[in-house]
C-alpha cells in the first residue's frame, strides 16, 4: 500500500489502482442491480458476483494500459475518472441510464436547465470521487517504461488481462449469461464505457449523412402465371424466433417435437439451412434485403429497400404482424401491427405474455377485406429466451421438468433443454394451425395460398457451456446459425404458378441459407424484377414449363 500511494509511482500500478477505483466506487449502481438481477448475495451467488468484479477490473485495466504512456496517461485517466464520478451520481440519483438519447440531452440542454442540477449532493460526490483522485494522478510522478521493454510491458499487462477476464467470462457464462441478455440495462449502467459507447453513437449520428433510401426492384411486375385468373392469393412468411433446426423432430431431433407437422399434407421441410446472423437484429433486416450474408451491413440495408417493398411495387399488399420487439426498420413501408402489448380481452394473452396464436387473429377477414394479393408477414415470439417456459400457455408442456426461472444457474441443463422444446412443441402447433386456416380459406375463398417458414436464428443451450444466442458468427456455435425452414402450398397454389412440389422435395436436404429467401419468394409467386438471382431462387428449377 506505501507504494501504491507514494508520489513516484510505477505506470501499471497507477492503472491497476484507476482500474479498481472506476470498477468498485464507479459502478455502485451497477453493482446494486446486477446483486438484485443475481438474487441477492449468498452463498451461491458470491462466486459469479466476485468473478464478474474481476472481470470488470481486468476489462478496465487492459484498455487502460493502452493509454499508459507519457503525456497521455494523465489527462485519459483524469478525464475518466471525473466522467465516471458525474455518471455515476446521475444515474444513482435520478435512474437514469447513459445512452445515445441521454447524450443528445445533455448536448441539448441549456444553461438555465443545466444549473437546476445542480446541487451539493451533487459537488460532494463529484468531489469524493472525481476531483481527489483527478489531484492525487495529477500529482503523481509516474514512472513509465520506455522502449520496447515499456511495449513489451504494455502489451504483456494488457493481454495478460484480456485473456485472464475471457477465461472468467467462459468459466462464469452459464450464470452469467440469462442475466446479462435479461437485464440488457446492466450496459448502460456501467461506467465509464456507457458513456463511452454513448458519446461515439451520438457523434456518429450527428456527423452521418441523412440515409437516403435507394429504390429496389421498381421494375417488378407479376409473370405469365397471373394472367387470366381472377383468384386472390394470400402469402404467409412466419419469421420464426430463436428455434435451431437441431430440436425439431422433423430435422431428426429425438424428442417428438413436430407431432402436427409431421402430419401435414404438402409439407416440405429443408433440412440443411443457415442464418444470416445470430441475432435478431442482424438476421431480420438481412434476409429481408438484396445483400445476401456475405456483402450485408446494417448501413447497407438501411439505405437500399427490401423485399417487402419489392413485392409493393409488384402490386401486393403487404401486411407486417408483430408478437417480438419489432421489425427491426424492415417494414417501414409497409403496414405494421404491434400485437405484443398484452390486451386483457384476447384470450391469447396472459400478463404481460401474448402468445403467437394472436397472429392468428381475423387472417381469413384479411384477405376477404383487401382488393389486392396479399403477402403478410408473423413475426413470432417464438422460442426467446431465457424465460422459456413463459412462451407457450398451458397444455404445451409435455416436456419435463422445465427451467421456470430466467436463472440458468438455478437449473439443471436437462429442464433447460425441456422448457425450451415446449417452445418447439407450441411453434408446431402455430405453424400447423396457420396451414389448417390456409387451407380452409382457400376453400372458402377460392383462394391460392401458401406458407413459408423459417427461423431468424438459433440457440445454444449449454453446448461448450454457451448459452442463450448473439456470438460473432465466425466463432458462433451451429446450433446459433442452422435453422428451420419449411414450406407449405395449397394445391391450386402450386397449379397455377406451376411448381413441381416433387423437384422441391428433392431439394429439401441441400444446403440452404438466409440468402434464398429474398429471391425464393419472389419466385413463387411469379415476380419479375431484374433484381431476382436465379441461382438462388428454389424455385427457379422446379417450375413446370420454365
């Protein structure tokens, strides 16, 4: 402790002590959420509390030994630590968390609303926390290493940390991971990188051009199979949530977890399909666009339009049905339902949980009501996590005992895997309650209709001790990038845009992706667009006459 205090002191250790000031003194609010997310401190719950402090610590060290060199270390480590001491009094006392919005109103504010903030609560933490410290740095005489003996340092301190805290983070991702996907407020809590990550997303906004989207496919006009009927279609693309094709019986699961599927007349089921993405909201406005995996950015398929706007200028109308967190910028152009706000008249709703059926809701009224075909897109809830068990109603859990918690570490792997199969079971219940109601409007209706189905992205479920979804996708797991996906047409769908259901069917275990969707809707149902890649439109083959 003498030396940690003396005026001549060792660069690392000034870092190491700024390290455990920001990471302990910095972050009480943060601390005092993640200890209620946990359930308190206990027995149990003091390793991943403690682990996470040292990941924390050793996270904070790494970068801040990057900026560990002569004329820089001060003025970086001052700056943070008076950032982290005025974060933190705001977000202990008013709640609030430090993000891009947050950002843009402290910009925005002026002096009169600025000085109503004001107030010695307020100077005394600030001056506690932010101005001692901020003096004593001043004041120290650091010793730096020079050379490339001090490179040498640098980097050794540095990685030797980064890798010390990813071996805690693996040891600890079990425990650790339902909370942080649970509680996604926990990075806005933690200083100074919410602030950080903050300032740079708002700097970027400002400074970026205002998007411009560019028109896609405006030559779309529907083909030869459109011509001289007067049936209307309706076009069912159910987007599925977080189900992996590795728990669907219908791809060789061992649970029976596609009991109603397996029984649908019609059905085509592919096999082998991958994701664009391993989060929703990379996966979603993906597949949606013209980019196909390899060439998609979120920036590019902001400024270009998709495949619903596509079919729009085709001459469809085009309905998105919400029961998730949205159609991540996807259907701006389109209409739009939020059906996940729970409504305590619709029996599928219980809570705060609507469940998929919900979709479901008026679909025949739809198309009876629209002068145009009609292409509408479900957006399930699905199989998200971690609180699986909350995604189906009762009568669905067959299998068991389920995980009921959003506490991985309370549950065995077993009931883990249980709760989420139920998950499956009610999706093959969904699905094959649309295909009965697509059927029987087309009945009813005289209508052509058609399902395609397919699941955004996967799930880990304690291979390798992952779980939940959203890792890089160079490293991610395959139970996070291989997915379902199924499709399902009316006989008079199928005779009058002429596809051979058989020469589908033969394709049904070739490897497939995210990067047929785009060019295989607008192939079944008979687009024609300069936009539309053959290559990867399944159909492109299997039509009879082509």
């Amino acid at each position: 402790m003498d030396k940690l205090f003396a005026r001549r002191i060792d660069a690392s250790l000034l870092v190491l002590a700024v390290a455990l000031l920001l990471a302990s003194l910095g972050n009480v609010t943060f601390w005092t959420v993640l200890v209620h997310a946990t359930g308190g401190i206990s027995l149990s719950s003091l390793p991943t509390l403690a682990g996470t402090f040292l990941i924390v610590v050793l996270f904070f060290n790494a970068c801040l030994t990057l900026a560990s060199f002569r004329y820089l270390a001060k003025p970086v480590l001052i700056a943070l630590v008076l950032v982290a001491s005025a974060a933190g009094y705001f977000i202990a006392a008013y709640g609030i968390v430090i993000d891009k919005a947050m950002i843009q109103n402290v910009f925005e504010t002026d002096t009169r609303e600025a000085t109503e903030l004001i107030s010695w609560q307020m100077a005394a933490r600030i001056g506690l926390l932010g101005v001692l410290p901020s003096l004593w740095i001043a004041r120290a005489n650091i010793q730096f290493p020079s050379g490339v003996k001090g490179l040498l340092k640098r980097s050794s301190n540095a990685g030797g940390s980064l890798l010390l805290a990813f071996v805690l983070l693996a040891l600890l991702f079990k425990s650790l991971a339902p909370t942080l996907h649970e509680h996604r407020e926990l990075r806005f809590l933690l200083t100074p990188t919410n602030f950080i990550q903050a300032v740079d997303g708002y700097l970027r906004s400002r400074w970026a051009a205002q998007i411009v989207v560019a028109p896609l496919g405006r030559d779309a006009v529907k083909g030869a199979a459109w011509a001289g009927h007067h049936r209307k279609t309706l076009t069912v693309i159910v987007v599925g949530e977080t189900a992996r094709a590795a728990n669907f019986s219908l791809d060789g699961y061992g649970r029976d977890t596609n009991p109603l599927l397996a029984r649908q007349a019609g059905l085509i089921n592919f096999s082998r399909v991958s994701s664009c993405g391993t989060a929703t909201a990379v996966s979603v406005p993906c597949v949606f666009s013209a980019f196909g995996r390899n060439d998609y950015s979120q920036s590019k398929a902001a400024s270009q339009e998709g495949l619903l706007d596509v079919l729009t200028h085709a001459g469809f109308a085009v309905l998105w049905r919400d029961n998730n967190s949205g159609c991540k910028g996807v259907c701006k152009r389109v209409q739009y339902e939020d059906l996940s706000r729970p409504d305590g008249k619709n029996v599928y709703c219980s809570g705060d949980e609507c469940y998929d059926e919900r979709l479901l809701d008026g679909l025949p009224d739809l198309l009876a009501n629209s002068s145009k075909d009609l292409v509408v897109v479900l957006h399930q809830k699905g199989s998200h996590g971690p609180a699986y068990a909350s995604r189906y109603p009762q009568g669905f859990g067959r299998f068991g005992p389920v995980c009921a918690s959003n506490d991985f570490d309370t549950c065995s792997r077993e009931s883990i895997r249980a709760a989420y199969d139920n998950t499956i079971l009610y999706t093959d219940y969904f699905l094959s309650k649309t295909i009965d109601g697509l059927r029987a409007i087309a009945a009813a209706q005289d209508a052509d209709t058609a399902m395609l189905y397919f699941s955004d992205h996967g799930e880990s479920l304690g291979e390798n001790n992952v779980y939940l979804h959203g890792a890089p996708y160079m490293f991610a797991p395959r139970e996070q990038t291989e997915v379902p996906m199924m499709l399902w047409m009316s006989d008079s769908f199928s005779e009058r845009f002429r596809i051979d259901r058989r020469c589908l069917a033969a394709r049904r275990n070739e490897p497939l992706s995210h990067d047929n969707v785009f060019h295989s809707v607008l192939g079944m149902l008979d687009v024609n667009t300069a936009v539309l890649n053959p290559r990867l439109d399944l159909f492109h083959a299997c039509v009879r006459g082509a």
